[in-house]
C-alpha cells in the first residue's frame, strides 16, 4: 500500500525521502471510503444481527438485523447510542467480555438473558493490527431459518403466499396440526398445501424441506423493508 515513509536504500547509495503524490493520497482515501461503504453494505445484508462496539459499549456500527433483533424481548439493549444489558445479573458479564476482548484480545460466547428470553451472543476481539481496537458481537438467530430465508426459497419455487406461510411456520418448528390451528384451516388444507411445497422444491419430507431452509445463505433480500 502506498505511504508517505523513507525508504532505506543500498549501502552506497544516499538515502531519500519520498512524499505520496497528492493525486494519489487522494485516491487511496478515495478507495478507502469505498471500502468502508462496502464493508457497511455486506454486513447490511447479514441475516445475523451484528455489532461494532468498543469496551464501553459504544456502538460503533449495526446492521439491519442487529437492530431487528434487539427489540423489547432481547437481553440487550440500545440506548443512547450504547448497548447496555437489559438484566442487572449481565451488567458485570457483558461488561467484563468487552474489555478483555478489547484490551486482551479474548474471545467468548455470551450466554444472556433468563428463561423467557435467553440470548447468546459471540464476542470476538478486532485488536490486531488496527490504530483503535473494537469488539464485533454476532447474536444469535431466534429461529433455525429466519422468515426472510423461507421468502427467498418461496421466491425460488414459485410458491403461493399461503405455502409460503405455512413454510415459514414449519421452519419455526410447527407441527402440521399446529399450523392448522395458527392459519385457521382444516389440518387438510395444510397437509396439500406442504405436498405442493415438497412438490415445488424436490425435498422427500418437512425435516427436507427445513434442512434446505437451514443451509441457505444467510443474507438478507429486497424483502428486508417487510422487518421494519
């Protein structure tokens, strides 16, 4: 990478001192803002919620998901600008995680929350080489495939909207006579309706169709607005 430096040359030969041209110094921050920009926009696109925040727990970035993800039920928190934990037993625990891994470069899995909304929570230490250390979190998706994956897989099937419903509730776990219940239908109705989606997509059974779900990409769509 181009850098204003002195450059150490041959023994019999004078030293000289060499200056980054100006167009040049222009063009790297020019790069440098675009890959910032593009740093941003993948992690947009992350169906996990992720976040950049120092040892005080200033956030530095989130992305969509994060900011999905931490609604009221979530152990975290964002206020102000800082991420704070929601239960005063995770106060010394979050805090503790993000100074060691800032200062120390100690990684750990954060396991938040009680009983009704336990959380984990990836902490991983973004120390090496770098003028300001941060701290990258990665929460934890709520369900084995998030709703907008069962949209891209209804996108690429043609499903209707109702299969697609119903796909989404089979991916949350739902049995079929529970998914009767929840869309207010004949346990019939249902059970055509999941014969369509494995007719669709090739998938021999629900336990099929949930494994093609869980190993899609896990990137956000267009369809992301619907999450506001």
């Amino acid at each position: 990478m181009w850098s204003s430096a002195v450059i150490e040359s041959a023994p019999c030969q004078a030293q000289h001192e060499f200056t980054l041209p100006r167009h040049l110094g222009s063009e790297r921050r020019r790069v440098t803002s675009l890959s910032s920009h593009w740093l941003s926009l993948v992690l947009e696109e992350l169906d996990y919620g992720v976040l950049l925040v120092n040892a005080s727990g200033e956030v530095l970035h989130s992305n969509l998901a994060a900011r999905h993800s931490l609604d009221p039920q979530h152990p975290l928190q964002l206020i102000g600008g800082r991420l704070r934990a929601r239960h005063a037993k995770d106060l010394q625990p979050l805090h503790e995680a993000l100074c060691k891994a800032e200062v120390e470069g100690r990684r750990c899995l954060l396991r938040l929350g009680g009983v009704d909304d336990c959380a984990n929570v990836v902490v991983v230490p973004l120390n090496r080489d770098v003028d300001q250390a941060a701290v990258l979190l990665v929460l934890e998706r709520r369900h084995l495939c998030a709703a907008l994956a069962a949209q891209w897989f209804a996108l690429r099937y043609g499903l209707t909207p109702a299969e697609t419903e119903v796909l989404k509730l089979l991916a949350e776990g739902a049995r079929p006579n529970q998914v009767a219940e929840q869309q207010g239908v004949a346990i019939s109705t249902v059970r055509t309706q999941i014969q369509s989606i494995r007719a669709k997509s090739g998938a021999q059974s629900i336990g099929e169709l949930q494994r093609q779900l869980a190993v899609l990409p896990p990137l956000m769509s267009a369809l992301r607005m619907e999450l506001y």
